[in-house]
C-alpha cells in the first residue's frame, strides 16, 4: 500500500475530533488489530503496525478504506 501524506495528516486531524460513526469504526478497527501479532509496542507512540509502521492510534481512524496491508480490515470495510 502507498501512503500519501495528505491521508496520514487526515486521519491524524480525524483522530482528534472523529465523529460518531469515524469513533464507531475506529474501534472496530481496533479490535482487530488487537488481535493481529504485527502490531507491537512502541516507545514513541503507544502501539504501531510491524506490517507498514503506522501509529495504530492514528491509522484506526483514516477515511481511506482497505489500507491494512494483510486486508484484515476489509470485512468490516465492506471490501
């Protein structure tokens, strides 16, 4: 997946004042990572993805749908 860097400073701005439906999948999102070994502790952000090294924090709440590098997002992304 290539990342812009418009998208990564989107979903950093959404993260801070999400709406209820972003917050709704945001979480969802989370929950899978949870779960998924690839996502590891970080000493400057709380969690990050071994896969494409995003902040997980972050990245839960970008608009642009399929952008889990293992697609373990697309489910609930209707992909």
């Amino acid at each position: 997946m290539k990342y812009n860097i418009i998208n990564i400073v989107k979903a950093w701005w959404i993260a801070e004042n999400p709406t209820k439906e972003q917050s709704q999948l945001a979480q969802k999102r989370l929950g899978i990572c949870s779960e998924c070994p690839s996502m590891v502790k970080s000493v400057v952000f709380k969690f990050k993805c071994n896969e494409c090294g995003c902040p997980i924090g972050k990245k839960i709440f970008t608009d642009v749908m399929g952008t889990c590098d293992l697609k373990k997002w697309n489910k609930i992304e209707g992909l």
